[in-house]
C-alpha cells in the first residue's frame, strides 16, 4: 500500500527562490523520512523526524511533521540548479519493519 | 570507496530467461533490502534481511529469490522473466530497521 503522497508531482522554479514539497500519510508513524534522487541514481536520505519531533533543520533544509493532519512538508531555502531532483517521503507505517515511499515530486529548478 | 554497489547497472534479456543482481555493503550494516521501481517512479520494497535472515517478503513472486550469503551481501535472483519485471532495481541498506537507509546506484531491468 502506498502510504505517504507527494504534493505537487512536480514543481519548476528559478534559482534562488524556496521549494515547498508537501507529503501526506495514513496511519501513524514512528518516523518520517525524506530521499533525493538524481536522474538515474539511487536514493540519497536528507533528513529524518521523529513522530514527537515537529520541526528540523539541516543546512539549506527544513522540515516539518503535524502528526495531527498526518503531514510533512520539506522546504529547500535559496534553491541551486543541483537541487533538480525528485524528492521522496517514506514513512514507517505505524511501526512496521519496512519504508513506504510516496510517488515523489520532481523539482526542476531553473537557472 | 562505494557504500553500496550494485552489478550490473543494466540488464537486458529475453522473456524466459534467469537473471542475477549482485547487491554488496561495506558499511557494517545489519539490515539490507530489495526495492523496485517502476516507470511511474514508485518505488516498493520486495524483500529486508536482517543479520542474515529474511524478515520481509511483500508479496513478491516466487519466481523472485533472494540470497544472502553474509551480511554484507544479498543478491536477488529472477526465475523465467516477465515483461511486467522490467524495472529499476535498488538494493539499500540500513545499521537497523527504521534507520536512514542507504541505496546503491540501481540495476536497470529491460524484459524484451
């Protein structure tokens, strides 16, 4: 089953401007996750927040988890042309021994 | 210094045949997985290991084994491909279940 959903599937901006990714799950969760992958390349993990955590940062990265709305959202601040990837949530599933991914946002961003 | 690595990185074979993907780590982890992907970008995990034994087995055809010969190590073997297996495959690896995991490059699986 397909737990966390991205929104939007995709998103093009300038450089320099903030990227906002939303990601939304089901069930409750131990923990969110969120992956970057470049075309043809696997999956890179960028940050992870705890179910009793609601906000984190990590350099350019900020994250937060409402568990009430059962909802994440990733902002990258001052985006670079680098930054063009697709960008994945993956939460735990209530606990469950395994990730489920979301479909992705493709964020291109635009020199 | 690859922390996890993947051979071959593309695959190309008829229907019918038996194919092997080689998955190694060389970060000490415990846990290690098979995930697809499809063309839509979904991606699905197949199969988790943990120290050796197999701890999560989604539904996956049977026709799909895996193998691990050693923690480092969990290969996955495909029995009389389907066009329908056309796919990336990822192996990944985490120090435990539910920790940051780490992925290799991906196995690029065309059925023909």
């Amino acid at each position: 089953s397909q737990q966390g959903e991205e929104d939007p599937q995709a998103l093009s901006i300038q450089e320099g401007e903030n990227a906002t990714m939303n990601c939304s799950y089901k069930t409750s969760i131990n923990n969110l996750q969120w992956y970057r992958q470049n075309s043809g390349r696997g999956l890179v993990h960028l940050i992870l927040i705890r179910s009793n955590e609601r906000e984190k940062h990590s350099g350019r990265l900020r994250v937060t988890l409402d568990t009430s709305k059962k909802s994440s959202s990733l902002l990258i601040t001052a985006s670079r042309a680098a930054d063009t990837a697709s960008y994945f949530c993956a939460t735990d599933e209530g606990g469950a021994q395994k990730l489920v991914f979301g479909q992705g946002t493709r964020l291109t961003i635009n020199p | 210094d690859t922390a996890v690595s993947q051979t071959p990185k593309y695959l190309v074979t008829q229907m019918g045949n038996d194919k092997s993907i080689k998955c190694e780590q060389n970060l000490g982890h415990d846990t290690m997985y098979w995930y697809k992907q499809d063309s839509k970008k979904f991606l699905k995990i197949m199969f988790s290991y943990n120290n050796k034994e197999l701890i999560i087995n989604e539904t996956v055809p049977n026709r799909f084994s895996p193998k691990s010969p050693d923690k480092a190590h969990l290969n996955l073997h495909i029995n009389s491909l389907e066009l329908g297996d056309s796919a990336v495959y990822f192996c990944a690896s985490s120090q435990d279940i539910g920790l940051p995991q780490y992925f290799g490059p991906g196995t690029r699986l065309t059925v023909l």
